[in-house]
C-alpha cells in the first residue's frame, strides 16, 4: 500500500497494490496490519456503509460532535471529489480543507480521521462509495457544515449543468463553519 500525504497532515491517500491481467483485477481494499504501517494510526473500524448517488448530488460535510467517526473512504463505481475539512479548534489546520478524485478507475481511498467534516460531490453518472467509519452512527450528534460555507470556499467541480449540487434537507440547511458546533481545543492530539 502506498500511502500518500496531503495538503493536511492527517488527511491521507492510499493507494492499494493492484494486480491485474486480462482476466481483470485483484486487490487487497483493506487490511489492519498494512493500514497501520502506511497511516501510522492503530484504529478499529466498526461500522461498513454504502451509498449510492447521481450526477450533481453533494453529500456532507458531515461529522458526529460527539462519537467523532474516522473514515476510510473509497469509491467502487464512478468518480466523486471527496472533500475533508479539519474542524479541530486550535490545530495548525483548523478551517483548512482538502480535495481528492476518488473513482473506481483509481482505486484510491482517502482516510479522513475523527475532528474532521467529510462530504463528496459525485462527478459520474452515478458513484458508489463505500466507508468503513471508527464509531457507530449517531443522529443525535451529527452535525453539517453547509457546502458552499464561504469562510472554507471549498472550489466544488460542479459537473456541466450544475449550478448547485442536489442536496437534502439536512445539507441544505447545514450551519456555517462559524455557527457551528466545532470540536474542542485538545481533539485528538496524538489519537487516531
């Protein structure tokens, strides 16, 4: 596995050994051991998700203020641009954000750890994307950012035709970062 950095120390790519032929392809997606050795971060994964979306749609930024979630996050059909965006009050990088191209052409994932909003916009007709997260789901502390916060000016490719993204209720109606409820000071310094 190759493990590449980005712009936000915490925020990395991974890349997986791919070996293919012409019968097709064969590779590893995850594995504890190699995980920890490329990221450094010894976690537990306990909860695997699925969606599926169309061209346009813009899901996030999402985070859970309390039972924080790290996610290892990849896509298995179509392209998104996959957003992270650290919410650390007091880190180096509080309000910083980060953009990778995530496809099943790439096979790339992007590990976004806890303290961080996540949102992807789906570039393809229609995406995938598959997250395994470090905490189980809670609806009573989830929280959204909107996407368009223009504190971030987060630079979403909207696909041709899009002036907005389609969003839901929930993400419409997202906080701005500076309304929102944030993490505190001394979240996850030196955790996973």
């Amino acid at each position: 596995m190759n493990c590449i950095p980005t712009e936000l120390p915490d925020v990395l790519i991974l890349e997986p050994r791919v070996f293919g032929d012409d019968r097709g392809f064969f590779y590893e997606s995850f594995n504890a051991r190699s995980f920890e050795a490329a990221t450094g971060v010894k976690t537990a994964f306990v909860q695997d998700n699925h969606s599926r979306s169309a061209r346009g749609v813009l899901r996030g930024l999402h985070y859970q203020i309390e039972q924080a979630q790290g996610k290892l996050v990849r896509v298995t059909h179509g392209e998104v641009y996959d957003v992270a965006v650290d919410l650390r009050r007091g880190s180096p990088s509080f309000g910083r954000w980060v953009g990778v191209h995530l496809s099943a052409a790439n096979k790339r994932q992007l590990w976004v750890p806890a303290g961080f909003g996540h949102g992807f916009l789906v570039l393809s007709e229609f995406a995938e994307f598959l997250y395994k997260t470090t905490d189980y789901y809670a609806p009573a502390h989830e929280r959204a950012i909107v996407w368009n916060d223009p504190t971030l000016a987060i630079d979403w490719p909207l696909p041709e035709g899009f002036a907005e993204p389609l969003l839901s209720a929930k993400d419409r109606d997202g906080k701005r970062l500076s309304e929102a409820e944030l993490f505190p000071n001394t979240f996850g310094r030196g955790a996973a």
